[in-house]
C-alpha cells in the first residue's frame, strides 16, 4: 500500500513535469509561429542549427604568445578568416575579369560584324559604279553566261541584317506577349516606406498573462510612420585588420577548440566567441586613431576584439547593470597584459546608453544592443527572456534597442560610423528597431545619415558565413544558423552620419 501510494506520487510528480513549459519552451514556440512566415522554407534548417551545438572562432590575443598559439591551433585544422577571407576576395575578382573579357570579345565580335556588313555593302556600291544596271538591258545578255560581281558578293557574304531582324522582332513579340509576375513588382513611388518594411505579419494574439505576447504585436509602432528620405551608399571592400587574427575550422568541420590556457605573459592566448561576432567589428572599418564606444559591451567580446586591433586611441566599454560591467572588468584582466598600462586607451563605465550625452567625442559607435538572443532563449532557462517575470521587459525590447540607437547617432561625430547589431532573427528588433531609430532622428534633428550596402564587400565572408538572401532586409545584414557553419544569428547595419 505505502509502496502503490508512493507511485501514485512520483507518476503526478512526474506528469506535472511534463505539463510544465520552461521558458526555453516558450521561445521555441514563439519563434516556430514568428518566423515560420517570416523565413518560410528557410526556417526548418534554422531552426535545426539553432538547437544544434554552437560553433565558436578563437580570437587570438596579441598580449600572449601569438605566434606559437597560432601555429598549435593550425596544425590542428584551424584556419585563419583573413585568409579565407583573402582567397574567396581573389576568387570572385579572377571570376569577374574573367567575366569582364568574355564581354569584350562579345563587343569585339560585334563590331567585327559590323565591319564585315560594312565591307559587303561597300562593295556592293564599288561592283554597282561599274557596272550599272541600264534600262532596257535584257538580263538574257551577254551577262547572261557570266555572272555579275555583285551577284557573287551575295552569295560569299549572306547578309546577316535580315536574320538579326528576325531574332530581334521574334524577342519583341515574345516581351510583349509575355505574363508578368505582378506579385514582384514594385511600385517607385512607396521607395523605402514604412509599409514596404513589413511584408510578413504573424497572427497577433494574446494567450494569457502566463503566456507569451507575439512579436506581432510590435508592428503597431511603425506600420504607420511617414515616409522620410534614405540615402544609400554601396562599400565595395570589407578591411580586414593586420594585426586582428581569428581562426576557426573549415565549413562542415565541427571541431571544438581546446580550453585556452595562459601564455607566458600570464593572460590567456585566445578568446572564445561566436564567428558572427567579427562582422559588426569589421563593418565599423576601425583605423589608427579611433575613438570608439561600445555602448552596450557586456560581457566584453567585441570590445576585446576591437583591442586586438591595436587601432583604437581611446575604447570606452559601456553597460548599464553593475554584474555585466564587471564581465567586461574581468575579460579585460584575464586577456590584456598589465591591465595598469591601459587607463589612458581603456575605459569601463556604468550608464544607460539612452542617457550618454558626450557629443562629438567618438567617431565610431557600437551599439549591440538587448535583444531576445534566440540561440541563448533555446538552450538556457536562467536568465531567459521569455521567463513569465520577464515578460514587459521583452515586450519593450524594440522600443529600448531604437532609443539606444538613436542615442547613438546623435552621439557620433559627423562623418564617424555607427554599427547596430543584434543577435536575434527578429525582422522587428532588427530592421524595424533601425527603420525607427532612422525616422525618430529624421524628425527630431537635423543630422543626416547614410546606410552603407555592405553587400558588395561582404561577397567574401560566404566561404565561412551563410548570408541571408532574399528575405526582405531594407537596411542591414542577417548571418542566419546553418549546420555546417553554425555561426549566429547575427545582425548588423552600418550607418554614417554625413552631417
């Protein structure tokens, strides 16, 4: 009887469990119905990656013994981006000038073709100056044996003119009899409006206090926005630092990097972090010289790498809660030889981004804000943001992560650059959360800015990193999850202010 009794008890125990849903559970089924319509039959494979094991990159640390670590970390298959990054640019420009020469030939063969019609027909007028055609001449003459000059040039030299007439009239009438897709095409006079942003609306539905609320919901702060004008510039080379080295293992290659371990120097030889992390630093195109924020640098990832650069004449590390600011206090002391020596170029402060008003002092901004961090929301039930006590904070997450933005670009100096970033696939806290930040500055001040299409330059990170292509970003860039490369989500766009 006591044993049944204790059955009973651990079988309620065992079915409450089962009934319970952990906030991992919740993001799995907030992101199943986002973005399903977001990123339709692309969303199986992220999906997959995201609840697969992380891949990381090693960012070597400068202050330890680089050389040595580098050639240990490569004997055992790691690679170095740069030079991956290197070999694809080499690629693509060897694929372009091979383009580039077919494309000569093809004029210089039509203009051989040219000069040939313009050879027969010069011939016919010489063979026709000779030998005119008089009326009353019978054709049954003495011409009749021996056929005229011209007549042999129409049979060397077919002309070609009729046939590309019939090529041409043939393309014509096939354009004009042709169905057009009008799902895509686009009207010029929306441009980049508010109401092109939004392609894809979730269902928005409410499911109780203790559940979750759509990011659908969120749409309503600026599918009603005005119009206002962007500019936009293409960059075409994405630099690379000499001096910043970041490896990881080969597209497919699931490796682990062994534990870092101290160097001779006393610090740790490498830093571990998500490959996806590397691109926001680079789009910010740091130089010698650089005064740069980050505004929002817990637990201290990309700061470091912004140090490996040794470009910075001054880093000011920011955060808001005194646990994150000493994340970044205790990165810095485990990986930056006589942390002492680095009062003048290092700083870490304690402010809300929202609140920072030194204008004109920095000219390069990092602003990786608070976002749902999906991969992390997958995996972890502490600290996650779909926990039920976390609720209002997420639900004003895009509301903060624009007010920390266009902070930001009140903040820089005019003709210095802004990074945004975040870690989510959210199409809201990325370019929605930009397309606000953009209008609110747009109405409130008079500073101009300029989104920089990195795609050009970003052709020659797809050997590590799987792009997003084809799903509807206006103003940045997305690394989406994917087995073989499992790196992200990461998201980022690059901004200037011109004036």
């Amino acid at each position: 009887m006591y044993y049944q009794q204790n059955t009973n008890e651990a079988d309620e125990t065992y079915s409450v469990k089962l009934k319970k849903k952990f906030p991992k559970d919740k993001a799995l089924q907030h992101f199943d119905d986002f973005y399903t319509n977001v990123y339709g039959d692309k969303w199986p494979s992220i999906r997959i990656a995201l609840l697969s094991p992380h891949k990381y990159c090693a960012l070597i640390n400068n202050f330890g013994d680089t050389e040595q670590i580098m050639t240990h970390l490569e004997n055992q298959g790691a690679l170095n981006i740069k030079t991956l990054f290197e070999l694809e640019e080499r690629n693509i420009k060897e694929q372009k000038n091979a383009e580039t020469r077919k494309e000569d030939l093809e004029k210089i063969y039509k203009l051989d073709q040219k000069m040939e019609q313009l050879m027969i027909s010069k011939q016919h007028e010489e063979v026709e100056s000779v030998y005119p055609q008089h009326e009353g001449v019978s054709k049954d003459g003495p011409n009749k044996l021996e056929p005229s000059l011209a007549s042999r040039a129409d049979e060397d030299f077919p002309p070609a003119l009729p046939s590309e007439g019939r090529h041409a009239a043939s393309l014509q009438s096939s354009l004009e009899s042709a169905e057009y897709d009008t799902h895509r095409l686009i009207d010029p006079t929306v441009g980049l409006s508010a109401s092109a942003l939004y392609e894809f609306v979730p269902a928005s539905k409410l499911k109780g206090m203790e559940d979750f609320v759509l990011e659908s919901q969120h749409y309503a702060y600026y599918k009603k926005d005005t119009d206002f004008p962007v500019h936009v510039e293409k960059q075409q080379k994405l630099n690379f630092p000499d001096h910043l080295h970041v490896l990881t293992f080969e597209r497919g290659n699931v490796s682990y990097f062994p534990s870092p371990r101290r160097a001779s120097t006393g610090v740790f030889n490498y830093f571990l972090l998500d490959g996806g992390s590397l691109l926001p630093v680079l789009a910010l195109d740091l130089q010698p010289g650089d005064k740069v924020l980050d505004m929002c640098a817990a637990p201290g990832g990309k700061s470091l790498m912004m140090l490996q650069t040794l470009y910075p004449d001054i880093l000011v590390c920011n955060d808001v809660l005194e646990s994150r600011v000493k994340r970044i206090h205790s990165v810095m002391q485990q990986f930056l030889y006589d942390p002492d020596k680095w009062e003048d170029r290092l700083k870490v402060t304690q402010k809300d981004g929202r609140d920072i008003d030194e204008r004109n002092v920095y000219n390069k901004i990092l602003v990786d804000v608070p976002c749902t961090t999906d991969r992390h929301s997958l995996h972890e039930n502490d600290n996650n943001i779909f926990k039920p006590t976390r609720t209002k904070e997420r639900l004003k997450l895009p509301e903060t992560q624009a007010e920390l933005l266009s902070n930001a670009l009140k903040l820089v100096s005019p003709g210095g650059t802004v990074v945004y970033s975040t870690c989510s696939l959210s199409p809201i806290q990325n370019d929605g959360v930009v397309h606000m930040a953009l209008r609110q500055v747009w109405q409130e001040t008079n500073i101009e800015v300029a989104i920089i299409d990195l795609s050009p330059a970003l052709q020659s990170v797809q050997s590590v990193f799987r792009l997003g292509r084809d799903i509807g970003l206006k103003y940045g860039h997305l690394i989406l999850p994917f087995l073989p490369a499992n790196f992200g989500p990461m998201y980022f766009c690059k901004i200037v202010r011109t004036k």
